[in-house]
C-alpha cells in the first residue's frame, strides 16, 4: 500500500515559489514519460485498476505499475501499487503496438492477467499519457516531490510525500506553504483521473492570510 500525501500548488508562480524556497534541497530532476494501457472492454478501469508504463529520462529506464483500489481523501492518497523495471526497448515497442504486452515476460504483465480475469488472447489499447517534471528534495528527513505534469489539455503543480504517517506530514506542509504564502489546495483527483477528464481540476486555494505571510526556509 502507499501511502501519499498530495497537495496542489495554484499555479506556475506557486511552484516557482516553492522549487525556489527548496533549492538548497533538491536532490534530482527526473524527466518522466507515463503512458497507460487497458483492455478493448476496459476491464481495467471497470476494477478500479491502472496499468503504467514510466519512462525516465529519454528512455535511460522503464517501470511497469500496477494501481489497485485507490483513494484519494483530503490531500491524502492510499493505493495498491506494485512495480517492475522493463527493458526500455521493449517497453517502447508496446506503446507502438499494445498487443505485445501479451507476450513480454512480466511479473506485472502475469499479475493483470490472473488478478483481473483477463485470458490470453486479451487485447490491449493504449490510452495515451502526459509528462511529468519531477523534483526531489530531502528537506527536513522528508522526501518531497514537487511535480509539474504537462496535460494536453493544460498544466498541473503538485507537491507530494509518501509518509506512514500522512497526517503529520500534511500538518507540516501545510504550515510551511502558508509560511511562505504558496497558495495550494487538497488534491481530489490523481493524475490519471485528470488525463481521462481531459480538462485540469477546479482549484480552490487555502490562501494564508496576511500575517501568515513571512518567507521561511524551513
């Protein structure tokens, strides 16, 4: 199970905000492809499931997951997830031709087909997907995630955490955006859920208020 915190930053100028407060943290840029896949009669989605395939920076690294049941209540999400390295190459070669993900060996590939009653001859789609700036920073012995994801149909900003301990975690985010008076909300949806919308979710800020204020590093 993982567990996330996940915060929505307002707009550009709240990111830029943000990654700019974090420089002294960062850690690394990853340069994320994500690309999705269901059968013909979708029963993936119809299970609550999602199939990924993630591409690192030109292709250098490919990660299949598998999502399961998930939610997302208050800025905190929980879901099933499990996840494999794939050669790049072939990875590729799938997105090109989905029918392929029939015949690659694959933990991940074998657990969609058993799991969610799909036969042999199932037959794949591809979805499409959207890229993803992801920032990593280690600030205060948390592993922050500070992505810009590129929809085609506009742009997103979210701040994200894994944490056994969600709660603690959104206390201190959420003092330290209001800190520095980085407009963000809740996040309602995942990413996915905003690809297959095709349109970016409504953003109602938490707006700190005028003595909250006060640039902070943290």
């Amino acid at each position: 199970m993982e567990v996330e915190v996940k915060l929505r930053l307002a707009d550009a100028a709240a990111h830029g905000q943000l990654t700019t407060i974090l420089s002294p943290y960062l850690r690394k840029t990853l340069h994320q492809e994500n690309i999705f896949f269901d059968t013909t009669k979708s029963d993936l989605s119809s299970q609550r499931a999602v199939l990924r395939l993630r591409f690192l920076d030109n292709d250098t690294r490919c990660i299949a997951s598998l999502k399961a049941r998930p939610t997302l209540v208050n800025g905190v999400s929980r879901v099933e997830e499990d996840e494999e390295e794939l050669e790049p190459l072939t990875a590729r070669a799938c997105v090109e031709d989905p029918t392929r993900l029939r015949e690659i060996q694959s933990r991940i590939l074998k657990r969609v087909k058993e799991e969610f009653g799909l036969g042999d001859e199932v037959s794949f789609v591809c979805l499409g997907g959207f890229q993803n700036v992801r920032m990593v920073y280690e600030w205060r012995q948390l592993k922050l995630e500070v992505d810009e994801t590129r929809y085609a149909f506009g742009i997103c900003y979210e701040i994200e955490c894994e944490s056994g301990d969600p709660e603690a975690v959104k206390r201190v985010l959420e003092e330290f955006l209001k800190e520095n008076g980085i407009s963000y909300s809740y996040s309602e949806m995942s990413k996915f859920a905003v690809f297959r919308s095709g349109k970016l979710p409504y953003m109602q800020s938490s707006m700190p208020s005028s003595e909250e204020k006060r640039p902070s590093e943290g």
